[in-house]
C-alpha cells in the first residue's frame, strides 16, 4: 500500500514503529482516518506520541511480535464471524493459496519440537561454520506443494532469443487445490494446525501483553474488516531488525490475506522507510544480491554459469515474471551497449558475479579477519554502527578508507578520537588505514529523484550552489566510473572488457557542471527509465516494450515509464487531485510500477470484476477493460471470469480471478514454499538473546540464523543471571540516525543534548537509581554510561510467570559533533537473519547499574 491510503483505513494498527515521531510526514494520514473515525492501535514496548494518540496501546515485550500476530490468525480462524463467512471465504478461496494442497513430506514445528523437516545443522566451532555465518539450513524440497500427476519437463532449448521455449521448458503441473478447504494438507488446514497453540493465554505469556487488550485489539480489526471495511497494519525497522524480522512481516501478511486486507484502499502491509530515498537505494540497488528491478545478482555459487543457465533458474513461466529474459537481456543493454551482443550472451560474462553474502555483516567480519583492502564509506557511520567496536578494529586494518558525508563523522576520525584511542587500547600511530575524506553536497545543493516509502519518484531541483570542494554522491560515482574505464582503456586481459565496454555517457551539457566535474541527473534517469537501442530518443512508454533479443535498452525495468519521452519526466509532476473526489493522486510525481499507487488493486474487486463495496471501490471491470480510481494492477482487457490458457506462460497462465500478478499461482501466499530460508511459515522464535526459555516451543531461537562467531561478539546464555533485561533501541524525532547529520546542529542538540537510558520506576526502585543519574548497561559486548530517565513510558513485563524489565535507549550519539555521548551500538551483535543478513538491534539482554 501506500501511505496516503491509510486516510481510506477504518483501522490502523502500528507495530514495529513509532511512526508519530520516526515518521512524522506519513503519520498525518493515520491523523486524518482517525478524524473520520478509524480506530488507532499502537502496539510497542513502550508508551510513546504514536502510544499517546492511540484507541489502544497494547504493550508487548520486544522480540515477540510473532507470537502476538499468530495470536491474532488463531483468534480470526477461531471467530464465529470468520466460520459464519462474515468475513471474506471467498476472498481467501480465490485470491490466497488456502486451497493448495501441500506434499506430505512435511512437518511441521508442531510435530518436530519447533522446527520444519529438512533442518541440517553444522557441527558447533568457526572453523566449521561457513562464511556467511549460518548456525543451520533448511533443505527446503519437503515444503513444496504435492503435484498433480508428474509430465516430464521439456529439455530446455539453446541460448537466445526469444526465450520464449526456454521460459516454457520450465512448466511443470500446477498444484492440486481443494476448495473446500477441508483435505488435511490444504495450506488452510496447516496454518489453523501451526497457530492452534497461538491462544490469548499464550499471546499474554509469551509477550506479557494483558489478555484483556490483545482480545480489544483483535475485536478492533475484525470488526473493520471485511468487504466494506479495512484495515491496514504499518512497520518500521523495529520489525526488520529481528533474526526472524521477514518471518515477522509475513506474518502480518498471512493475516492480512486471511481478512481481505489486500490490494484495496485502506488496507496492505505499510513498510514505513526513514530516509528520502531509502527505498530508491533498494530498486537501484545498493544491495549486494539484487541487481535492478529485484533480479537476483549473478552468482558464483548457483548454477549462473551462462545467460542461458541464469534465466533457467531465476525465471518463473508463470506470472508475470516469465518476463525475466526481457528485463535481464534490456538491463545488460543498458550495462554494455552496442558490445552486447546475441553472439556474447548480451555481455553476461563480463558481470560480476558475488561469492557469498557480501552484506555489511560479514563484510566487517572479513576486514576484521584482514580480507578487505579498502573501502568506500558514503552516507554511512559505521564507527558507531552495530557491535561499533568490532566495527572500528575492522577499520583499523584496512589499508585505505574514503569516508564521503557532509561532516567528519566518527568513521573519518576513528583513528583519533575513537573509545580504544582515548583509553589508550590503541594508538593512533599505530593505525596504518589511510583515510581519505571528500566533502558532500547537500541534497538541496543538486537536483535528482527521490524514491520515498510508496514507491514514488519525486524530482527536486538544485537550489544552491554546494561550498568550496563539497560534490555530490553522483560525482563520486560518475568520476569513480569515468576514471577507472580510462584506468583500463588500453587492458588486453579479459577481466577487465566489463570495464571497457561499460556505457557511461552521463557528463552534464552545462558547462559550469562538466567543468566541476558533475554529472547530469536527467541522463541517468532517462538511461534508467530506457529507450530503444537503435534510437535513444525514442524512448520507452513502459516496461510492455521490453524485448529479449536487445532491441531495447533499460536499466531498471520496475522504472520503465517515469521518462515516456525525452521531454517528459513524470517525475517533477506536482498536480493534486481535485478536493473530495476519490483517486489516487495520479499526477503527483510516478509511482513504480506503470504508476500503480495500490498494489494487486485486481484483489478490490470480487470474481465478477465489481467492487466488494461501493463504500471501498478502487478499481473494477466495466464490461470492455479495467477502471477505476488507479492504475488497475491486471492485464488491461483480461475480463474477470476468462480462464487460464492451458500450458501457456506468463499472465496467459492465469485467470481473470487471480490478482496477484508477480506471483506463480497468481494468488497471495499464506505459506510459503520457496523464497525463504528459515521456514515457510512464521513461527515465534527467542531473540539470540533472551531473559527467558522459550514458552512455545522447545526450539529456543531460530534454528538457522546468522552468527558470526569472533572475538568481542560474544553472546550472553538464555536466561543469564548477569545480564537479565531486555534492551532495545530506538530513534527520536529530534535526532537521525548516528546522528551524524543532526548533531552538528545547534537547535536540534538544543532539543535533544545528551544521551539518556529510559527505565521504568520498577527497576530503578530496584537499583536505587534516580532520574538523571549516571548509570552504566552492559552487554557482553560492551559497556557505556548515560543518563537515566526513569519514566512510566516503560513498564515491567510478566513472562512466562516471571518479571522481566525493558530499557530502552536511543542510538544517535557518538564522539564527534557539537554534542557527544556513547553510541548505543557499542553493545549489539553481529548477528541476524537468515534471509537478508540483517541485525538483531531492537532485542537483546544488558544489565544496568547505577553510577559510570
């Protein structure tokens, strides 16, 4: 979904943020709902501005999100409204996977103490634990759907286009379905079996949440759910920074689907970003395992040998991803240009392929292991970043580092003023990194796009001249680009024709940019947006054009359509909607993909192609073709009851009924069974570090998480005495981030001017600590020292039987700036999730002391 549509819910639930003071700009939509009526729902450890202006704040202890959203599916399929078929059967029929009927190999955790069938665990010790730090994988072949009546599958043809027999190759029988939903492994009947044990009693001892108002938070949302109601859920970072942080997310989307809450206004899973363009880092991807548009990065260690070979394992026939050649075979047209060729594979040998997980994690455990040369550091502080010692000797042993920001941050000055510097652990003499620091310009100090939380494009323009020698984040890419393509220009040696053959033609036609140096914004856009390659002024209306056999060119597909034509940058659109008409702001800047501002908007409209209710209309048939409010997310002239083409790929594979276009089955998945790696439904797992045993299952955390076993990142017992409160970070709206833009600001660190502890009264009574004492939290990690703010905002949690106390810090401080204080990442661990590679920063054990 997207933010403005929360104005439509009839309900707002908020957990894993505090989206009034983390997201302050999109919070004004719950505002406006909540004016019409919306029930509000803060769902949060702690009693925070969203808490304040919530219906209902239910508390819960962090790191047991799952338990608490499993507890809502078990209320949902136990309700009689739901079994009256108040709610949406046919919803869930039709557009989930409830049908599907699941292979009997399967077991699930409640038949294996906790755990899924195919768990394979390493022998404990570092030397026999991979790079990428799994403790345990799953081999995921038990998890599959049970197949109709085996056909052999087609030897695939030769390489090249058009790729239409290689995709068609890949067919296999659909699964077998009963909708009923009565056959014992129908996806529905496993996830009523895997949440049965997910009761309101277990919910309040699992999370410590009362029983009373986890019941008045169900209520809320099934009482606005349904074909004239919806009801919509936001997350931020606090459901992401989990090691089972996907799983939590899916978990909401397994509910969600269960109440209709899907594609239509007013509902969705909101994923809330906290930076301009965070969103746009991850379709132009900074990541290291995707390349444009979501396509997985070429590998080393899968069978991507080829062109040929990548496409037989990344491309799905069914659904819209059967489109993969198209979009892979226009993306190394944009890479290399007229060298890539049919001949060559489109240049496919001259990409780069990874070699394991090269995410921020495991890349500072290689640096400390001395396996990194250098780095570039731009836009981030990871001095003060997750475990920040480890972090620093990771830095310590690099032999260059090029730090570009608007401020020395502690990154650039780590080898100065750093804890091991002023204790005295470390010299600065004896830091052989080179550091090199190249002053930015300021976001407002060049013109470009931003990406934001709803996937929408949005152009700004220059508005000053950047200071002295401060450049852009684009120059230092674009001069990095030029310079080494002229570093290799005469190279004979293969490994370097990726470099030769890169198109780069981005140099500003102004003269005062070329003579700095910049690039030009516009030419990237295009280049991404795409053209036809004969013809680069003609470009591409949308991703509809593409071709596999290089007759167009276009960098990121999911782009394809902000720039139609070469005067037409549907970016800079500022026009609202005409006041108190229903839309979805259509021509305020581009929202990817085609524009789309709700996803799968097929799934607001019933079998027929009508509305569930002209109350939460949104897009419908109108007899010829699809309409509505936004751009319909369906084949244009796909009528709503045709049906699927036999043996066909793509969309002609499915019906008119099955919304979800990008998926296989063209249905919502409830399980999952592929794509994740640590199971395929959600399960409630202990954080790595806990206070407590695990009261669900005899499975403490997740079988299969990340853990990088080094000195200093050692990792407290369950339940151990020396460490027996919950820790938990969190943002405040005065600050950002490390703080490294917001405390070089004298009227923000006026606001916000020294770093504090929150603690309830209940353990500072316990501790003799008084409000604005010193005291001192450790970890295993680690120790630091801050002010204590004892606040009822805290409360103590009953677990299991047991209380169990919270504190909470923020994480924007550190040793530079016009402020400083400690960094509250001084104690967290390097350890994370199986799927992404992110960390466990919202749930972890301290102690806390009073006095420093």
């Amino acid at each position: 979904m997207y933010p403005r549509s929360m104005a439509d819910s009839d309900c707002i639930v908020i957990q894993g943020s505090n989206m009034a003071e983390c997201h302050p700009v999109a919070f004004r939509w719950p505002m406006q709902a909540k004016l019409k009526g919306a029930k509000l729902i803060h769902v949060d450890p702690r009693f925070t501005r969203t808490s304040a202006v919530a219906d209902i704040h239910a508390p819960i202890r962090a790191g047991s999100d799952v338990a608490f959203l499993g507890g809502l599916i078990h209320y949902v399929l136990e309700s009689e409204r739901w079994k009256a078929d108040l709610f949406f059967k046919e919803f869930v029929v039709n557009y989930t996977n409830a049908a599907m009927i699941v292979g009997d190999a399967l077991k699930d955790t409640e038949d294996a103490d906790g755990v899924f069938s195919g768990l394979m665990q390493y022998a404990p010790g570092i030397k026999e634990w991979p790079l990428d730090g799994f403790v345990g994988q799953y081999d995921t072949r038990t998890w599959q759907y049970g197949e109709a009546p085996a056909r052999p599958r087609a030897t695939p043809p030769p390489a090249g286009p058009p790729f239409d027999p290689l995709v068609r190759s890949l067919l296999t029988p659909p699964p077998r379905r009963d909708e009923t939903l009565q056959h014992p492994r129908t996806v529905f009947q496993i996830v009523k079996r895997h949440f049965g044990r997910y009761t309101p009693e277990m919910v309040e001892r699992v999370t410590g949440c009362p029983k009373e108002t986890f019941r008045e938070v169900a209520e809320a949302i099934l009482a606005n759910s349904g074909r004239d109601r919806t009801t919509s859920f936001a997350y931020a970072v606090a459901w992401t920074q989990h090691t089972n942080g996907p799983q939590t997310i899916g978990c909401c989307a397994l509910l969600q689907l269960l109440l209709g809450n899907v594609g239509r206004p007013g509902a969705g899973v909101m994923a809330l970003r906290g930076h301009a363009s965070i969103q746009g880092s991850t379709d132009i991807p900074t990541l290291y395992h995707s390349i444009h548009g979501y396509m997985n990065h070429p590998s080393a260690l899968k069978p991507h040998d080829s062109l040929r070979d990548w496409l037989l394992t990344e491309t799905t026939p069914r659904g819209y991803w059967a489109n993969t050649p198209k979009f892979m075979v226009s993306y190394l047209k944009s890479m290399y240009g007229a060298a890539a060729t049919k001949e060559n594979d489109f240049g496919y040998d001259w990409h780069p392929k990874i070699i394991g997980d090269h995410s921020h994690l495991p890349m500072f455990v290689a640096m400390n292991e001395g396996r990194v040369k250098g780095m570039l550091c731009v836009g981030q502080n990871p001095a003060t970043s997750l475990n920040a010692s480890v972090e620093r000797k990771g830095l310590a042993r690099l032999e260059w580092l090029v730090v570009k920001d608007n401020w020395l941050t502690e990154t650039a000055t780590f080898w100065q003023n750093s804890p091991e510097i002023t204790s005295g652990q470390l010299r600065s003499q004896d830091v052989q990194t080179e550091v090199f620091f190249f002053p930015s310009a300021q976001v407002a100090e060049y013109e470009g796009s931003f990406t934001n939380t709803q996937r929408m494009l949005q152009w700004h323009s220059k508005a000053a001249e950047p200071p002295g020698d401060c450049r852009t984040d684009l120059w230092l890419t674009h001069q990095l680009a030029t310079r080494l393509k002229k570093l290799f220009a005469e190279s004979t040696l293969p490994r370097d024709r990726g470099f030769k053959n890169l198109v780069w033609d981005y140099d500003s036609d102004d003269p005062h940019e070329r003579e700095r140096g910049e690039p030009d914004a516009v030419k990237i856009l295009k280049e991404i947006n795409g053209h036809y390659t004969d013809d680069p002024s003609r470009h591409l209306a949308g991703f509809g054009d593409l071709k596999d056999d290089g007759s167009t060119t276009c960098a990121s597909w999911i782009y394809c359509g902000v720039f139609p034509s070469p005067d037409a940058n549907l970016a800079a659109r500022k026009q609202p909607d005409p006041p108190n008409i229903p839309g979805a702001q259509l021509q305020w800047g581009w929202a990817w993909p085609a524009n789309r501002r709700v996803l799968y908007n097929r799934a607001s409209a019933d079998l027929q192609g009508k509305p569930w209710s002209e109350r939460k209309k949104w897009v419908w048939w109108d007899g010829a073709k699809w309409t509505g409010y936004d751009v319909p997310d369906f084949a244009p002239n796909k009528a709503p009851l045709s049906k699927a083409t036999p043996n066909a790929i793509g969309l002609d594979a499915l019906s008119g009924s099955e919304p979800f276009i990008m998926k296989s089955d063209g249905v919502g998945w409830l399980y999952v069974p592929s794509g994740l790696v640590d199971g395929p439904l959600p399960v409630h797992y202990e954080p790595a570090e806990s206070p407590v045993r695990n009261p669900l299952y005899r499975q403490q955390s997740s079988p299969v998480l990340k853990y990088w076993k080094l000195a200093g990142n050692e990792l407290a017992s369950t339940a151990d005495p020396r460490f027996p409160y919950i820790l938990t970070t969190y943002r405040l709206t005065e600050h950002y981030l490390s703080g490294a833009m917001s405390r070089w600001n004298p009227w923000l660190t006026e606001l916000q001017p020294e770093f504090f502890v929150e603690i309830s009264p209940e353990l500072a009574a316990e501790k003799g600590i008084g409000n604005t004492d010193w005291i001192t939290v450790s970890t295993p990690r680690g120790r630091i020292r801050g002010k204590a703010l004892v606040t009822r905002r805290l409360r103590p949690f009953t677990i299991d039987g047991r209380t169990v106390h919270h504190v909470g810090m923020p994480f924007h401080w550190g040793y530079q700036g016009l402020v400083t204080g400690d960094a509250a990442n001084e104690l967290t661990a390097l350890v994370a999730d199986p799927n992404v590679s992110i960390h466990e920063g919202k749930a972890f054990v301290c102690n806390v002391e009073k006095g420093s």
